[in-house]
C-alpha cells in the first residue's frame, strides 16, 4: 500500500455522497460490492512502478490529479456533434454513450431480434437485475486491481448485452463512448457486461473517442461471459484526444468449446493502459488475442494480457504489434497461465515493435506461467527499424520515399488486420490507420 494521495481521499469523499444517491435510485442491491470495491481501492491505492504489472508504467499523472465526476449524460449534444465519428460504415445503428451515460438521442437501436438484448447498464441494473446479479463484478478482479475497484466502486452506466442461446447476429454491436470536454479534468467509469447464452454467435464493438482536448480520464471495465460452442468476436478501438487518460480493462470468461477473438487499435491517448484478460474456463476452449498499437509525440501505450489456460485441450494465440514515433513510449507485458489440470495446452505470444525514432522506447515482457506437463507454449518479441533496403527497393521502382515508408508501415499494420474476419470493420480499422499515417510530419521524422 502506498501513502494515499490527495487525488484518492477525494475518489473516497465522492463515493460517499455516490454511495447515497445509487441506494435511493432502486440500486441498493449493489451497495454491498460498491462498498467493497472501494474499500479494496483504500487499501491498494494506486500502483506504482515497484508494482511487477506495472513496473514500465508510471501512473503518477493520475493519482495526482483529482479527477471530478461527470454526472452529464450529454442531453445538449446533436448529432451533428457526433457526424465526424459517423464513417463506421460497418454498422447502420449504434448505441451511444456520452460520459458514460447512455444517450437514446443519440443512439439508432436496431429492432432487436427475439430474446437479444441491448440496455443501457443503468437501466438493467432495475429491469434485469436477477440477470446482473449472477455476473456483475464476478469475473474482473477488483480485490487486487486499484483501477477495476474505482470502475466497480462507481460503476452506475454502460452497455448490457444479452445474446439469447443459439442467437446468430448478422450485424455487429455497435457502442460508441464520447468524452466531452469540461473546465476541470474529470472522470468516467463506464462498465460493460456482455451475455453470449449457449451456441450463439456475435460481434461487440467499443469505440472511444473525444470532444475536445481537455484532460479527462476514462476508465472502463468489461466483463464477458461466453456459453458453451459460442463465437464471439470483440473490438476495441482507442481514438481519443492526446489530453486523455485511458485505463481499459476487458476480462472474459469462456465455458467449453467456446471461441472468442479480442482486437484491439489503440491510437488516441496521453497514458493508456489496455489489460485484456481472458480465463479458459471450459475445456476446448479457443482465443485470440490480436492488437496494434501505434503512438507519436510523448504518448505512452501500455499492454498487458493475461490468458489463463484452466481447462485441458485449449488453444491461444497473442499477436501485438506495435509501431512507435516521436518521443513515444511502447509496453506489452504478455503473460500465459497454464494451470495443473489444463494438459494438452497450445499456447503461443508474439510482440513485434518498429521504432521511427530514436527517443521512442518499447517495453515488452513476454512471460510464462506453466504448471502442466503436457503442454506446447511457445513465446517471443522483435524491436526493429524501418528496413532500408525495403525503402531503397521501392524508390527504385519510382516511389516517392514517404509514399515507400507508408507503404511498409501499412504492410506492418496489416497483419494484424489479416485476422479480422469482419470485412467492413477491417475496412474501418485500415481506414484510420490510414490516416494515421498519413500525417506527413510524422513520415518525415521517420527518417
């Protein structure tokens, strides 16, 4: 435990006047774990670099700051607000959040299929309460994590999916969370639980993105619970402003045969922590761990994962890459857990990194756990350079050179989007990594 900050006395003071308003609201069942999540974050405080999991990341600039609660849903906003982050192509209805709170006038629901269900998390927490009760706060692991026990602490509005057994979703889910700025830095804590029932099959995408560049500090939790032979495929994209702070934790848990594919783009952000932390829970169980991270001028990038193999016969696959410019700072810290009973485990983790600049920096730490005898894990990271005899190869052909590093950069990034199965959603993701690169001071300083 480290010496508590000014930043955390006032996390505790706002809780208790939180505290208050949630059990008037029909709410009150949930006090119990609320009340001790954030005796949990009293006791650990923020993590520092001493802290193993966090020993390349400084989150000095958060525990510092004392962060205000947003209580506006975003009810002054249009749509004409919200046009520039309409391109996603991929998805004709969407479901927005604004701070944290879901928007309905914002939102264009789908009519939904049968038993599917899509609230706000505010909504289900009265309507669909025996449903949350048996999931909510199971699974993430708020006990040891400072960040998941200030989200489950104040956790009051998000995304609850429910995907009846045997469901088939031809469409994809579409959430998209909008920071506004404010005059003080603030906070949002939204928290996601998403159902995928028995042989079903669907796709969940989170978009983050910003309003303005002021500072605020978004930090989420997502909890998944996929049945048995299901499929679920999830997308997380990180686009907000350079002010912003983002702590993202996805954690699913997986019953037999089950298949689930996390992918990740993160591009926005001052400090961002991605932990995606899955549990093969049931036996044959399959996951894909799939990510790229691309960052410029002082940002710092910071992946961690963690797959725990707990039955016999599954199978896993991490594959991050990582592009860095600028005076940016890159971490994958990847971690297998093979527990004693999950024999016949096929594992395997790797890290690729291109540096652009000289003062950018990655971190990685590819780890194993093992504690089975009959097990075939297998791990490893590169860090390296623009090839220069790619670039002269191109130019050769009468290529312009920033054109020829676009093209090698793009090359990079796509293996990564070679495992996207969704066609207009991979088209999405190429799109703003596009444009990504296509910032021609960057190109520049590349060389």
């Amino acid at each position: 435990m480290i010496a508590r900050t000014q930043a955390q006395d006032s996390y505790l003071e706002s809780f208790a006047q939180f505290d208050k308003g949630a059990a008037k609201n029909g709410q009150g069942w949930l006090s119990p774990i609320r009340r001790a999540a954030i005796a949990c974050f009293a006791e650990l405080g923020f993590p520092t670099t001493h802290d193993e999991d966090w020993r390349f990341t400084n989150v000095g600039p958060i525990a510092q700051i004392s962060f205000r609660l947003l209580q506006d849903g975003g009810n002054e906003l249009t749509p004409l607000d919200l046009e520039q982050f309409s391109s996603s192509g991929f998805a004709c209805s969407r479901f927005v959040f604004v701070n944290g709170r879901y928007v309905p006038g914002l939102s264009s629901p789908p009519q939904l299929p049968g038993d599917l269900k899509v609230n706000s998390l505010a909504h289900a927490l009265t309507a669909d309460r025996d449903s949350l009760e048996q999931h909510l706060a199971r699974y993430a692991d708020y006990q040891h994590d400072a960040f998941c026990a200030l989200n489950t602490a104040f956790m009051e509005d998000g995304a609850f999916v429910c995907i009846p057994p045997g469901a088939v979703l031809q469409e994809p889910i579409y959430l998209l969370y909008v920071s506004t700025a404010g005059a003080v830095p603030t906070i949002v804590h939204p928290r996601n639980l998403i159902l995928a029932g028995n042989n079903s099959q669907a796709t969940v995408v989170e978009e983050y993105v910003s309003l303005g560049a002021d500072v605020h500090f978004s930090n989420v939790v997502t909890e998944v619970v996929v049945g048995e032979n299901s499929v679920l495929t999830h997308y997380l994209i990180e686009r907000e402003s350079t002010q912003a702070f983002k702590v993202s934790t996805l954690r699913t848990q997986q019953g037999r045969s089950s298949n689930v594919a996390s992918h990740s783009l993160l591009l926005g952000g001052a400090l961002v922590r991605n932990n995606v932390h899955p549990v093969l829970a049931g036996e044959g169980s399959d996951c894909l761990i799939n990510g790229l991270f691309m960052a410029t001028g002082q940002q710092h990038m910071d992946n961690y994962m963690k797959v725990e193999h707990a039955s016999p016969h599954c199978n896993s696959r991490q594959f991050y890459n990582g592009i860095l410019d600028g005076k940016s700072r890159g971490v994958f810290h990847g971690r297998i857990i093979v527990h004693k009973d999950a024999q016949k485990t096929d594992a395997k983790q790797t890290n690729k990194n291109l540096l652009l600049s000289d003062e950018a920096q990655i971190d990685t730490k590819p780890q194993l756990e093992i504690h089975a005898d009959d097990v075939k894990c297998t791990h490893g990271a590169t860090i390296g350079q623009i090839d220069e005899d790619a670039v002269f190869y191109l130019r050769s052909r009468g290529i312009a050179e920033a054109s020829a590093l676009d093209l090698l950069l793009f090359a990079f990034a796509s293996e990564n989007f070679q495992r996207m199965k969704a066609e207009p959603i991979r088209s999405y993701l190429q799109e703003l990594v596009k444009q990504w690169l296509s910032r021609g001071k960057l190109l520049e300083e590349a060389r």
